[in-house]
C-alpha cells in the first residue's frame, strides 16, 4: 500500500467538514426551529407541531428526535457490518460515501419543509419520516467514514494527526452551521422568516455536499486501506465488539458525555437569547470564539496526547467541561454584560473541546487496533459503529431531558428550564469523567506495541 500522506489525510478531513455542517444544523437548530421561544415567534417563526407535551411532560419534538436517534442507533451495526464484508471494487468504505452523500443533503432541506402551514399532526409525521431518513443518510456516510480512521492512521502519529485534521473539520462545519440565522438575515425582508431559514439550509447542504464528495473522488480506498472484507455476521460482529472489556468502558464514559453534550449543543441558541439576552446571530459568533480558542490549544493537545497519553487529557476534559457547564446555570446573573458572558463561557469551553474533539476518535481506533491483533480479525466499521450506537443513545436520552426542561419558564422569560439543563449536562459530564477512570490505557497501549516489534523483528 501507499505511505499516507498529510495531503490525503486533509482531503478525508474535508469529507467530516461536509457531514458535520449537515449534522450541525440539525443538531444546533431542528428544535429551535419547530420548538420556538417567545422571542422567535415575535419575530415571526411559525409553530408547525404541537407544543403540547405527549405524556409524562415529554414534548412532542423530544420523542421525535429520541426515536429518530434510536432507530439510528439500530441501523448503525447494519451498515457497519455491510461495510465490513464488503466485496466491492473500489473498497469497503468509499462506495457507501459516493452512493449516499446527494441523498443526504436532499433529506437535510426535507426536514424543514412542512406539508401544512401552521400547527398539524401531518406536519409531526412528515418531520418524523425525514428525520429517520436523515439519520439513515448520515449513518450511511459516517460509519464508513468513521471505519476508514484506522485504516488511514496507521500508527500513532499518523492516528493523532489524523483525529486532530477531522476535528478541525469538524469545528468549522459546526461554525459554518451557526451562520444559518445571519445568512437567512439576508433573506428575511423578502422571504419572510420562515422561507429565509429554508433557503439558507438549502444553500449551506448544497455546499455540505460538495464537500462530502472530495475524499470519494480523490482517495483511492485500496491504495491506502485494507479491503479484506469480514466475513462475521452482524449480530455475532456486534457481540464481538461489547465482549471487549475497554470498549464496554469507553463506551459507557461516551453515552454520558454525548448527553451532556447534546444538551449543551442543543441548548446554546437559547441560552444566548434567554439567558444572556443576545440575539441568535450572535451564536455563530460565540462559537467562532470557541472553535478559534480550539484551533489554538490543539497543538498542545497534539504534542501532550503523545507524551502524556490520551486517558489523562480526556478525563481532566471531561471535569473541566463540568465546570464551564456549571458557568452556564448563571449566565445573566454574573453582573457582566451577555457578550462578555457568552465570551467567557466560550472561551473555557474551547479548552474541553479541543481535548475531545481530537481524542476519543483516537481511542476507539487503538481499542479497535488492538482488538484486531489479538483476534486475528479487522472490524474497524463495527467498533466505530458501536461509538455511534453510544453517541446517538446519548443524544436520544439528551433530546428527551431538553426538550421536557426547556419548557420550564419559557413562557413567563425566565428560562429556568434552560440553567436545569446546564446543570443537568454537568452531573452527566462528571459521571463520564468516572467511568473513563476505569479505561486501562496502558494495557491497549502494550498489545500494540508488542504487535509492533514483531514485525519489526519478521521485516529484520
């Protein structure tokens, strides 16, 4: 096979730029768009489903998205295993990406588009049938995305390097996504607020798509990456992997964290507006303070994940996350005014962020590394798959507690629903600092390098 270079490890990269603005935009504005505040619908955001909770004070919008989520969840293994034992010409990952990237860009301006104007049960099915879709286009694209890390990064050097490019990518795919209400500013006067939001979705999935499409068509998947499909059923694959000691470890520390995340993510647009009593442009700004701020701390957490190991960065992460989640609870009550509370905010979450959106990528690549070498089997697309069933199962249980906590004091400005959430995301945070605490580094860490030197003693 060809050496990798970094010049093939961007490319990939810019494939992550595409799928996270898509992903960000669901992520950051689906239930501020169909669960508005106060201030939105004076500014004309129309209601479209009921805001009405289900039973048990779940809201229509967080069973929505939690059974989106889980049904994503289910499908992630499917495909995983399809992509494992895949016989193709050009590669086990890359015709997955290539016959899906279109598809999922449509599925994106889809969920935004109602059928009835105004409130209606047939809106909550549509959204419901688009959002499954959606989910299901994004699995398609990311879990052979995901799988082609390893492959990729062959040694650790190139793992990191790796993990680090994806995560810039990434951070600036979440950016671009938090422009939507500046650029659907532009729009407003003639589109009105609704239509202004729709086109500006339509604009920036054209733009996801193209960049989703760069790593297919300029990466040769057997020039750099293992094509030997895996002939382990799915169910049996799955087992597999969850019989791993470690990865059961991680993946329990990463449900946590990905609900507390999530909350955060899906929280920020209003605690910008009802907490620190800004306007929603200004939420790309914050978060362009936090993705910059990022972009500066990654170097260092490129050189100390070498030298120091990547558990210790991840668990401090995790607990300084906490903190910066804990901040949020008092946001407008601090006796500054909002920006320097958003600015301060910002700027310590991009300390966490930088650490997480670099490591835990690298860890299930080593998990998965050193599973393979004492198995005898490769199923990178299975264990990434299995990070994915625990992210999305995170975000399911996330979007259920938002979506119930944010209508606490929505109505009368309070927003004491919003500094629950905070505080919520924080406990669930702390709780996976905990269980990371367990993960034994030094043991994967030891199967590798054992692996290593031999066969650099057969190559001698």
């Amino acid at each position: 096979m060809k050496k990798v270079t970094n010049k093939v490890l961007w490319l990939f990269a810019v494939g992550q730029l595409g799928w996270s603005m898509l992903s960000g935009i669901i992520v950051n504005w689906l239930v501020y768009f169909y669960q508005p505040n106060a201030d939105a619908k004076k500014d004309g955001l129309t209601t479209f489903v009921s805001q009405k909770p289900v039973f048990a004070g779940i809201m229509v919008m967080g069973l929505i998205t939690a059974v989106c989520r889980l049904f994503d969840a289910v499908t992630d293994p499917l495909v995983a295993s399809k992509s494992d034992s895949s016989t193709h010409k050009d590669g086990r990952r890359i015709p997955f990406m290539r016959f899906i990237a279109v598809p999922f860009g449509i599925v994106t301006v889809l969920v935004f588009v109602s059928p009835v104007k105004g409130e209606s049960t047939a809106n909550a099915f549509f959204l419901l049938l688009m959002l499954l879709l959606f989910y299901l286009c994004m699995t398609v694209y990311c879990t052979p995305f995901n799988a082609l890390i390893p492959e990729l990064g062959r040694d650790q050097k190139d793992r990191i390097n790796l993990s680090t490019y994806i995560s810039v990518t990434y951070f600036v795919g979440t950016a671009v996504s938090y422009l939507l209400p500046n650029i659907a500013g532009i729009f407003r006067e003639n589109m009105g607020y609704v239509g202004s939001f729709r086109i500006t979705v339509a604009i920036m999935s054209a733009i996801a798509v193209i960049c989703m499409l760069v790593p297919v068509f300029t990466i040769k998947e057997k020039d750099y990456a293992s094509t030997e499909p895996s002939s382990t059923p799915v169910l049996e694959s799955l087992k597999k992997t969850f019989s791993n000691k470690q990865f059961r470890i991680f993946a329990l520390s990463d449900i946590l964290y990905w609900v507390a995340l999530t909350i955060f993510q899906t929280g920020l647009p209003f605690y910008i507006t009802s907490l620190m009593g800004l306007e929603d442009n200004k939420t790309f700004t914050l978060f362009a303070v936090m993705t910059g701020m990022s972009l500066v701390f990654y170097a260092p957490v490129n050189i100390f994940a070498k030298k120091l190991g990547k558990k210790k960065l991840v668990f401090s992460a995790f607990v300084f996350f906490s903190f910066v989640f804990l901040l949020t609870t008092l946001c407008g009550k601090m006796g500054i005014s909002g920006m320097a509370n958003g600015i301060l905010i910002a700027v310590l979450a991009s300390i966490p962020m930088a650490v997480l959106g670099i490591l835990p990528q690298a860890i299930v690549a080593d998990i998965a590394q050193a599973d393979g070498i004492e198995t005898g089997e490769s199923r990178e697309g299975m264990f990434f798959a299995a990070r994915t069933f625990a992210m999305k199962l995170g975000q399911s249980v996330a979007m259920l507690l938002f979506t119930s906590m944010a209508k606490i004091g929505s109505e009368d400005g309070t927003g004491s629903g919003y500094r629950i959430s905070a505080a919520v995301a924080a406990v669930f945070c702390l709780g996976g600092a905990i269980a990371l605490g367990m993960y034994k580094e030094n043991k994967i860490k030891e199967t590798i390098d054992n692996s290593a030197k031999e066969n650099t003693n057969e190559t001698a």
